[in-house]
C-alpha cells in the first residue's frame, strides 16, 4: 500500500474515533479513555507513515521531462510503387 493512501485511511481512522468519542456520554470514563488511547495509537501510526514518505525534490519532475523529450517518434517513409 502506498504511504500516502494509509494516511488518508489512517486519517479517516482517526475521525471515526472522533466521531465515537463525540456520541458517548462522560458517564462511562473506562470506554471514553479507551477510545482516547484508541486515537492517540491511530495518530502515533500516522506519523510513523508520515515519516517514511520521502519528499520529493525538484529535480525529480525534470528527469520526467528528459525522458518525454529523449524519446522521439521517427516518421515513416511511405515507399515508391
């Protein structure tokens, strides 16, 4: 899986927790720490991947531009009859 496709699930992770955490009422403090925990895991998770991604360089769309202007489409001669 690409990194920047697990943060954007790990991201959607997150808010789902969120969401839970919203809906769930202060009178039950072992279940709520548990979603904190939950997301604080979730987060922790994201920046790992986050880390790993690398950043791209300016020169990395030049090479893509080399490549298109290296590779020529020679036209064919139509032969005599």
């Amino acid at each position: 899986m690409k990194a920047n496709k697990a943060v954007k699930r790990l991201t959607h992770s997150e808010d789902l927790i969120s969401d839970v955490m919203e809906r769930y009422s202060d009178g039950a403090p072992y279940i709520r720490q548990q979603l904190l925990d939950a997301k604080a895991a979730v987060g922790r998770a994201k920046d790992a991947v986050k880390a790993q991604v690398p950043s791209r360089t300016k020169s990395a769309p030049k090479r893509a531009a080399t490549k298109k202007a290296a590779v020529k489409v020679r036209r064919v001669k139509a032969g005599k009859k």
